[in-house]
C-alpha cells in the first residue's frame, strides 16, 4: 500500500519496568500482520483531507457551556495548547510553567494567531486531538494502531531494547531522534537541528524502515488509557477524570533526558481525547491482507 510498510505478525516483550510505573509490567504480547505509515501524517496530507471533507478540528470549534460547565464562558473560545519555553529555569513540577491555552492555534497556525504552515509541508501535523486523527483515517481507509501494534511497529525487530534502534541511545555520537538538546524546559540548544517538530524522515528509520517512531510528535492510538500504577504525565498535558483517555506513544521533541525520557518504544502516556496540543501527532495503520 503506497506510503505504508507491511509488517508480519509476530511475538515480542511489551512494557518495560525500567522507568516509568505505567510502563509496567513487561509481558509477552503477540499481534497479526498489519500494514503501518511509515511516517506521522504531516500536515499536507492533513490538508488534503480537510479540503476534500471539510472537517473542522476540535482546536477549531469554541467549546460549549455544556462540555465544561465549570469554565468562565469567556474563556470558551477555539484555541490549543501551545509549548512556551520559559526564560529560566523553573519548578519542574507544574506543566502550566510552560503551555499555555491560546486563542487561535490550531493546525494552520501552530504557534497561535499569526503563525502558519510555511516551510511545514513535510512536518507531522499537529493541533489534532483524538476524533481529528479517527476522521482523518476513517477518510484514508484506516484506522488508529492499537497500543500492541504502535509498540510492535515502533520496536522494528530490536527485541527488548530500550530505544528503537538499540541500546545505545547516540550509537557513535549520532543523534537518531528529534528530542530536546540541553535543561528541559528552559534551555534547548538546538544540536539536532531542529527545535520544535523536524520534517517526517529527517532522522535514521528505524529496522522497518518506519520513521519518526520516537521523538518529533507523539501519536494518538486507538487505545483506551488505564493505569493500575498511575501515570506522571511528564510533558504532556491532561486532565484526568473529565474526559476520556487514549493512550499516547513515543514521545515527542519536548522530552529530555533531565524530565522525560519517554523517547522509546515502550513509553506512554494517557491523554484527554478533547485535548490537541503543538507536540501531538499520529500514523495510521491497515488491517487488509499483506502483499
């Protein structure tokens, strides 16, 4: 299928009890064959299907009264969650030190009112939350990956290593994912050359030939998200108990080594279905025959 790789079923160790608690327990899991994007949507693809459908974004529509009764009705507006990188360091223990809620973004303006998608073609799309990623792959013919599947894809065959290309997360100095460079969330050098989202493919594939599997967005799947040992969510945003949850993989270009070091195969993490943020994305999968 034209943008996609085939991958065969098989067996592998999910999880990892190395890190995080919601990443616990490591089991043995087995998934069917099944086709993948090897890349995050980006945002020319996202545009060609709001142009043939129409779609508005959750970022896109004001929310209502009845969604959230509890909200000052002035602040209802349509908007998104954009990174602000603080000017110095601060508590790492309080999100809101560095996204803000504003007017205005969404997937044609990423940074807000003002910003917009040039030189961003080839970038995964951001800005879309849960129901945004489910219309753009029931239009492809697709579907979300299941939690089993996005690890499986993103693992690429390298049996219970830490990251997905080994154990060695800069194997001879190389960089192999878009990740924060320097202090999270104050400080980023920019070594990798990018700061923020980088184009789909700027960085090594990974054994299957699928790019972007850690690092650069992290990707909606089609999971419902529990966890029976909680879960920090890091540098991600949420709202537990309002709204439901999917679960989110591989990271993004906000995790650091100092607060998130979620830029590997097993990482996850549970996300608020109405939320759409700059740092999340998401591929697609098929589950028709193999070649």
């Amino acid at each position: 299928m034209k943008g996609m790789t085939w991958l065969p079923g098989g067996g592998f160790t999910m999880g990892c009890e190395r890190f995080y608690p919601e990443e616990a327990p490591e089991r043995a899991a087995e998934v069917d064959g099944f086709w993948i994007d090897r890349h995050p949507v980006t945002v020319r693809e996202f545009q060609l299907f709001v142009r043939e459908t129409g779609h508005q974004t959750v970022a896109e529509r004001a929310p209502s009264q009845e969604e959230y009764p509890d909200a000052d009705s002035a602040l209802l507006v349509a908007g998104s969650l954009v990174f602000q990188q603080p000017a110095g360091p601060v508590p790492l223990n309080d999100y809101h030190r560095w996204w803000g809620w504003i007017p205005g973004a969404d997937w044609r303006h990423p940074a807000g009112p003002g910003s917009d998608l040039a030189g961003r073609a080839r970038h995964p799309v951001t800005h879309v939350a849960w129901e945004d990623a489910a219309a753009y792959a029931a239009w492809a013919g697709k579907g979300l990956p299941s939690e089993i599947e996005w690890e499986y894809a993103a693992r690429g065959g390298v049996e219970g290593a830490l990251f997905a290309w080994g154990d060695d997360e800069m194997p001879g100095g190389r960089l192999m994912a878009n990740h924060w460079q320097g202090t999270f969330p104050h400080h980023n050098t920019g070594a990798n050359g990018y700061v923020g989202t980088s184009p789909v493919g700027a960085f090594p594939p990974n054994g299957w030939g699928l790019y972007d599997v850690t690092g650069n967005v992290w990707e909606w799947t089609a999971e419902h998200f529990s966890s029976a040992s909680g879960d920090r969510s890091c540098c991600t945003p949420t709202a537990p108990g309002e709204f439901p949850r999917r679960v989110i993989k591989g990271g993004s270009h906000l995790c650091a080594p100092n607060y998130c070091l979620r830029y590997r195969p097993a990482a996850r993490q549970g996300e608020t279905v109405d939320t759409s943020t700059s740092h999340i994305g998401f591929r697609c999968v098929s589950r028709v025959p193999g070649p």
